[in-house]
C-alpha cells in the first residue's frame, strides 16, 4: 500500500506525516488481499479549512482509498489534526468492511 500525504493551508511537519503513516498505514492488514506489489494507493490531505479561522473544527482530514473496482472515501474536521485523522482512519476502515460484505469477501 502506498500513501501519498498532501497538506492544505499548513505546513506538514514530520509528527504529522508519522501519524498519518502510522493511523493509515494501519489499515494495510484489512486490504491485504487486494494490495497486489503496492497495486493499492491511499491519497490523504490534511489541513486547515482556511488560514483565518482560529476557533472551532479548523482542521481536516480527507483520505481516498482506490481498491478494484470501487474508490473508497472519508473526510472529517475536528479542532485538532490528530483526532481528524483517527477519524478519518475508522471511517475509511467501516468502508473497506463494507466494500468485503459487498463481495462477498471474509
């Protein structure tokens, strides 16, 4: 699985990319099976919503996940870029159980 990580309105710091690796690259034992020599790509965007808000779910965090013939998608805001991107994790992962009972896959 490979992860492209782009930030928006911000800078993207090293701890930041370590998260977003580390929650992301987490869900690379439910696609296992679908993730051919890397076949399977994970675009993420984190940032600000826009650079004059200070107050409130300023952050987000966006994730699109291509796997064989559906292209899997979850965006959530919070006031701290880390639990948008833990939110963002467990939402793309109820899609990607979703995506296996639509196959048929166990």
């Amino acid at each position: 699985m490979k992860i492209n990580i782009k930030s928006t309105n911000m800078e993207l710091t090293d701890p930041i990319k370590a998260h977003v690796e580390d929650k992301i690259g987490s869900l690379k034992k439910y696609i296992s099976r679908y993730d051919e020599g890397d076949s399977v790509i994970v675009d993420v965007e984190v940032g600000r919503r826009n650079k004059h808000h200070k107050k409130g779910e300023v952050f987000r965090a966006e994730a699109n996940l291509d796997l064989p013939g559906k292209m899997l998608r979850a965006e959530e805001r919070d006031y701290d870029i880390y639990i948008a991107v833990n939110k963002v994790r467990g939402k793309i992962q109820r899609e990607i159980n979703k995506y296996k009972t639509e196959r048929g896959d166990k």
